[in-house]
C-alpha cells in the first residue's frame, strides 16, 4: 500500500507544483483564469505559492517520522480545492471549468487516508 501512496503523493506533488508555479510564474492561461476568478494578480500568486508549499508539504510527509507535516498539507490542499470550486461557482463556471479541482481535491482526501492508513 505504501507504493500507492507514494504514486498518489508524487501526482499531487506535480498537479499542485505545477499549478502553483505557473500562478507564479504568471502563465498566460492561469493568469486569464485568476482574472476571470476576480482574484488580484498578488493574491493569485499567493496562492500559487501555498499550493506549491503544499506539494512540497506532501512529499515531505511521505516520510514516516514527517507524517503530520504531510497531512497538514493535504488538509491545507483540500480546502483549497474546496474554495476553487466555490469560486468557479461564483464566477458562473460550468462543470468543465471546475473538474480539475474536484479530481485533484479528491485524490487529496483518497491520499490523506492512505497517509493515515500506513501509519
């Protein structure tokens, strides 16, 4: 089971780093999504920075004796992927638009009871 655990760490590991640092790094298309979003280009990367901090979280975690510094962030992670959802809510997105964080938000949970789980 540990080996499901680390493929599932390494996934959200990359999804969130990757996400994190193109808000960053002002990638074109996640800059228009944060616009669309009616966040301000500082908040947009700021939280840009927590979800890379997550990713780092998590990888971190995979170690045994760090467990709760990767559950911190998987919890930490998970809201995040709840407020992206309302956002696209709010913003009057449709199901496409939001998927990705339900999906990534999802294997967040499914990654936190497998950290728990080989304790």
């Amino acid at each position: 089971m540990f080996i499901v655990l680390v493929t599932l760490g390494v996934l959200l590991a990359v999804a969130f780093g990757a996400a994190g640092l193109g808000k960053i790094a002002g990638v074109s298309q996640l800059a228009e999504a944060g616009v669309h979003l009616g966040f301000p280009s500082p908040i947009w990367k700021l939280i840009g920075a927590l979800e890379v901090a997550g990713a780092i979280g998590v990888v971190i975690g995979l170690a045994r004796k760090l467990a709760t510094i990767g559950m911190l962030s998987t919890v930490g992670l998970v809201g995040m992927t709840i407020g992206a959802g309302y956002y696209h809510q709010r913003a009057g997105d449709g199901f496409k638009e939001w998927l990705p964080a339900v999906v990534v938000g999802s294997l967040a949970i499914f990654y936190g009871i497998l950290r728990i789980a080989t304790l």
